[in-house]
C-alpha cells in the first residue's frame, strides 16, 4: 500500500513507474564467476559501513592517531571488531577485484564493447590499493610508518618534482605535521568517493551494455535470470555471505595488530618489516632492483625509481592497455557478448599466466628475509633466485600454461568429435571387429 | 568584442600567474585574477549575443520524461573559427594561472637539514648524554643531539668498536673517538632505520630491503639496493669529556633525490 504510494508520487513527477518496471524485469546472465565483482562490491560496502563508524574515534594527527587507535580498540569489543572488520574487508576486497579481473581477462570479458568498462575496473584496483595503503597507514604505528617512509622515498626519488611531491603529502620535510591529516582526508574523502564514482561507471555501463554471458548467441539476445526477484534475491545473498566473511574473519583472525608495534617514530623499525599482501609485490621489486644509482645531467635518479615507479607505472599500462593489445594480436574488432572458454585461446592463458608468475615473485620476494631465515641459506641468494624467476619464471609458467591450455582444447575437441562419430563395426577374418565409415545410404 | 574580452582574460591570467611567481602584493595577484574570470565571463555572455538564433524554438512539453527538441542542424558543431581557438588558448593560461596555487604546494628542492650541530652532545632517547667508555666495545646505540631527541632524519648510530680497526680515509682519522664512531640511521636507500648491527663482521643491516653496510669502511653499501654510503658523523669530546657532534653531516642523510647535489 506505502509502496503503491511511494511509486505514485514518483511516477506522477518524474514518470518513473515504466522505468522501474523496466529495471525490475532486466535479465542478467548467471555464472558462478560473476559474482567475483558482487563480492567486491559488497566489500566496499562493508568498508564504507565500518569506515563511517571508525571516523567517529580516530584522531587523524601525528600526536594523536595510534593513541586512539588503541582507546577505541581496548574501550570496546564493537571498536575492536569495527576495525578487524573494516582492515579484513579491505584485503578481501582488492582480493576480490583482483580475481574477478582474471575472470574477465581469461573470458575475454574485456572485447568491445566493454574497453571502457575493463578501464574504470582497472581504475578501481589502482585507487582500492592506494586507498588500503593509506589506511593502514592511518595508525601511525611503526610497521605503516616504515611503508611510509619508503613511499616517500619513491615519491622523492621521481625526476625533478619528486621533492615537491613528496613536500606536497608531508607538508614539509618528514615526517611532516601534515602527512596523518592528509593521509586521513584522501583515505576518508578523496579516495573513497573517487571509488564511488569509479564504481558508479562500471555498473552503468555493465547494465546499459548488459552483461556477457557464456551461452551462444546466434539470435543475439540476453539469455538470463529476471532481476526480480531472482536476481535480486541472489545478490542479496552475496552481501550476506560477503558480510558473514569478513565479520568472521575479523572476529577470529587478528590482523594488524598495531599495539604489538608500538606508535610510529623515524628511528624504530620492526624486523621482519613487510606490507599488507596488494603492496607487497612492490616491495619485492624494491629488494630486487638494482644498486645502481645513474645521473642525469649531473642529477642523481635513486635507485628506488625504476622498481618503485617505473615497474608499477609499466605494469599498469599493460592492464589498461589490454584490451586494445589483444585485439591488435587476435586481429579481431569485433563485438564480443559471449564468453570465450580460457582455454580457447591458449596464448592469452600463457600472457595472463606470466604476469599472474611476475607478481607472485614478486610478492615472494617481499619476504626473502624471512625465508632465508627458515631456510637457513643467505638472503643474497634468494635474491639472485628471484631476480631470475622473475623474467625467465614468469616465461617459462607461460609458456607451460598456454601448452596445457592447448592441450585441454585439443583432448576437448577430440572428445567432442569421437562421441559424434557413428561407424560400422564389421567382422574380419581373425574374428575381431574392425571400424569403419559407415554406408552411405 | 567577445574576441578583445577573451584576449584581455588571457593577458591577465598570464598576468595573475607571473605576479604570483615573483611573489607580488596579493591585491596585484587577486586584482589580475579576478579581472581574468571577469573578462572571460564578458567574452563568453557576448558571444552568446552575438550566436543567438534569430527566432526562439519550441520543444514538446511533456509532463514526464524527455521529449525531442528540434535537431541540431548540421554546422553547428562543426563550425570552428578563430574565437574557438582562442578558448582553448585562454584555457590554457587558466591552467598556467592554476599552476602557481599548485607549486606552492611543495618546495623544490626539498633540503634534508638535520638536527646535528658543531658541539652538540651525543644524547640517547631518553636524553643521557655519553663518553667514550659508555658503551663496552661491540656496542651500539641510538643518539641524537641533546635537546632534540626525536628529531626528523637526526638519529644516529653511535658504535663502539676496538680501536684501531677502523679503516677510513686520512681525513676521517680524527671522527673518531676511543673507537666511538657514529653513522646516519637514515637508510640511504629507502630511509628505513638501519636498525641492525652484526658486530662479529662489522656489518650494518637494514631490516627493510636488506641491505649491507661496512661499518669498518665507512658504512659503504656492500649488499642489497643501496648506493650510497650512510653518512658519517664526526665526532669530538667536549670539554667535560661527552661525546660531541663536530657539525651537521657533510652530505645530506637519507633516501636520494634529483636535487641532492644542489
Ligand atoms: S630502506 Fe634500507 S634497504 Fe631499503
């Protein structure tokens, strides 16, 4: 009755009622692999739920931040559990776009009409990461602190502007008395709404062009679920197992425990010293790169700047460029709604399988101290180790993945031909049965 | 009249950025600005003057969602002349003007001072200033200048080793002190703090990209990402016998810039 009324009174102003008839009966294909970006997105909503609340304690100042980071986590178990949850959401959620990327990359989800799409995800991974590091960096503790420094170091080591840029977030020198206050208002404001606008695209354009689907196409037409109240009831369950996740996690695994730290000051530094999972394959790079320092006209270029901002700066290129990449070596402009198995091209298999290889070494790489450590072998070796994998690892997985695609597609095809081949058995002189065509009649 | 007003706008954006950069009275740069925006604001609304069609247009009124407006002719998007080109020239020195707010932001170079100064004492974090004998040999511990415990890129690793083995440089004989010797903790590649010292082989080791230092010549990198040296502090005894700076360090401490040499 409300709701009759509701929909009345805006459909009388604004002429709605048709429109969300129209939103209500939309059918969206349905793949279990489609609900990677759901789960992201509900990530975010989480993030955003536990973020409002976590600006109601925090003090974003140097001289106030990890004091009350710990009075809000000691006062009460809410305050405890707000922050687990809202740091487990963050991992899970740049761990989700992350996945949900490979889908639509092995499904070849990116082809036109959906470039723009692939961009803003791509967009959306850049600015969650950079949001998550200024996150954890909020607490001032010594662990995010020491991820600082080295962020301002690469910030620094940029030709040319790089001492303005890094003045720019300090607010002067480091550890500047700006740098929590900015951290807070590009974690809290800039960031999150950048995301939100980002996000808004990327819907949009998923409902405007409609979803692709693995199902052929020959009539051209959407085959899938109504989003009422199917789909509607399915997405409302991925919140709710989205939600259960991360509150499960938070409350039973303890995630950067700050306290153990201690509050940040430029001469302290825990060992081992490693960031959260999205950043670490950065900080790999940085153990990998080379100790050499080149001058340009006289100026130095540190040696931080080829794998803290040269490498990142190159391997997002890549991604966004992908779609465009891929079609220069498929030769194929066309639109393309349905799904591609992985497997139907092998070569793409191989690409997407290096570079996932390149940041796993890299990720690795961010703990070589520690394995060295457990391994009882020196740190300069692991180096080596690592500096080899990275290229030659990278191809080599590569280069398996794809023959394995390809053999996958071939036993495929293989079986798919055997089961339609009829033939006529015929007795032979030994008493055995030979194959053959069968007559045509 | 719009094409004057725009290239008055331009001039004095032009104007607005260059009094900015010379750090003119903020009335001249305020002034110059305004009279920017004022003149475009003249240039656009005369523009829509002159454009206007001839006669008003009707577009059905329906009460909900959108209707059709009379189509565009043709030209009306293709049509470019010099007073289009002009826009994008006055967007451009907009831009210039929004340049200087920009630069402002950050200083450049950034010089990397630190707390150290000729006479001022070796202090620890709790503020204990030390002599020589403080530490027993094969020791180490984090100092800073008194009075300034905690300032930034200021801490320093003060060591003690036998005397005698350190192999420096002739002009560095003398920044040493009964085997008290002193580095930057400031990692020079990163700006980690060099947080380790291996005393059996005389090695500093930062815990974040692992990186080696030699202590016993003179802190040079001998393994992992850095290229540089931690710098050297020299160091005196003063008059009651404390250890004591003989300065700021020669060279700046900490991760590397363009403008380090400056
Ligand atoms: S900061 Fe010391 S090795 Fe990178």
């Amino acid at each position: 009755m409300i709701l009759r009324r509701v929909d009345r009174f805006f459909d009388e102003r604004l002429g709605s009622d048709a429109w969300v008839r129209y939103v209500f009966a939309k059918l969206y294909p349905d793949h279990w692999s489609f609900y990677l970006g759901e789960f992201a997105l509900y990530c975010f909503v989480m993030l955003v739920a536990t973020g409002v609340w976590l600006t109601f304690v925090f003090q974003p100042s140097h001289a106030g931040a990890f004091a009350s980071v710990i009075a809000f986590t000691r006062a009460t178990p809410v305050g405890y559990l707000m922050r687990q949850v809202h740091h487990w959401s963050a991992v899970a959620f740049i761990a989700a776009i992350v996945v949900h990327l490979g889908r639509v990359f092995f499904t070849a989800a990116f082809r036109k009409p959906r470039e723009i799409t692939w961009v803003l995800g791509v967009l959306l991974l850049v600015t969650a990461s950079v949001t998550g590091f200024t996150g954890y960096s909020l607490p001032d503790d010594t662990l995010s602190g020491t991820g600082l420094r080295i962020a301002d170091a690469v910030l620094l080591s940029i030709p040319f502007i790089g001492g303005w840029a890094a003045d720019l977030l300090n607010g002067g020198g480091y550890p500047g008395p700006l740098l929590i206050p900015h951290l807070y208002v590009i974690h809290v404001y800039f960031l999150p709404v950048t995301i939100g606008a980002l996000l808004a695209l990327h819907l949009g354009l998923v409902f405007y062009q409609k979803h692709t689907q693995f199902e052929p196409d020959p009539a051209h037409v959407v085959v899938g679920r109504r989003f009422w109240p199917d789909y509607t009831l399915r997405t409302l369950a991925v919140f709710f197992a989205t939600a259960g996740v991360v509150t499960l996690l938070g409350a039973l695994i303890e995630i950067n425990p700050v306290e153990n730290y201690g509050p940040y000051h430029d001469w302290l530094v825990t060992n081992p010293a490693a960031p959260d999972w999205y950043a670490a394959w950065l900080d790999g790079a940085l153990r990998l790169g080379p100790a050499v320092e080149w001058r340009i006209f006289g100026h130095p270029v540190p040696a931080v700047f080829w794998p803290g901002m040269v490498l990142p700066t190159l391997a997002f290129l890549l991604v966004v460029a992908w779609p465009w990449i891929d079609k220069t070596i498929t030769k194929r402009d066309e639109v393309g709604d349905v799904l591609v198995p992985p497997t139907a091209a092998p070569w793409r298999v191989g690409v997407g399988a290096a570079l996932v290889t390149a940041g796993v070494v890299l990720t690795l790489a961010a703990s070589d101290d520690q394995q060295a450590v457990g391994a009882h072998v020196r740190v300069t070796a692991l180096v080596t180790l690592y500096r080899i994998l990275f290229p030659f690892g990278s191809i080599a997985v590569g280069l398996i993945a794809a023959l394995l695609a390809a053999e996958l597609r071939a036993s495929r095809a293989g079986r798919g031909a055997e089961r339609e081949r009829v033939v006529e058995l015929v007795r032979n002189a030994e008493g055995g049965f030979d194959a053959r065509e069968p007559h045509s009649t | 009249m719009s094409a004057a007003a725009l290239l008055v706008a331009i001039l004095a954006a032009l104007g607005a950025a260059v009094a900015a950069a010379l750090h003119d009275p903020v009335v001249l740069v305020g002034l110059l600005a305004a009279l920017s925006a004022f003149a475009a604001a003249v240039a656009a609304g005369a523009a829509a003057v002159q454009l206007r069609a001839p006669n008003t247009l009707t577009e059905p009124r329906h009460p909900q969602g959108p209707s059709a407006p009379p189509p565009l002719p043709d030209d009306v998007l293709a049509r470019r002349g010099a007073f289009g080109r002009l826009w994008w020239i006055a967007f451009a020195a907009f831009a210039l003007a929004g340049l200087e707010p920009l630069i402002s932001l950050g200083r450049m170079p950034r010089r990397n001072g630190t707390a150290w100064r000729g006479g001022a004492r070796l202090v620890t974090p709790q503020g204990t200033p030390l002599r020589p004998d403080d530490l027993a040999v094969g020791g180490v511990t984090t100092v800073f200048p008194e009075g300034r415990v905690d300032a930034p890129e200021s801490a320093v690793l003060l060591l003690r080793l036998q005397d005698g083995v350190m192999q420096l440089g002739p002009e560095r004989r003398d920044w040493v002190q009964q085997g008290n010797v002193a580095f930057s903790k400031i990692c020079t590649h990163a700006g980690c703090p060099v947080a380790i010292f291996r005393h059996l082989t005389y090695e500093l080791y930062c815990p974040c990209h692992q990186s080696v230092f030699d202590v016993l010549h003179g802190a040079q990198p001998v393994s992992g990402p850095a290229t540089r040296a931690l710098p050297q502090l020299a160091l005196d005894l003063d008059r009651d016998g404390y250890l004591v700076a003989r300065g700021d360090f020669a060279e700046p401490v900490g991760p590397d810039s363009w403008w380090r040499t400056l």
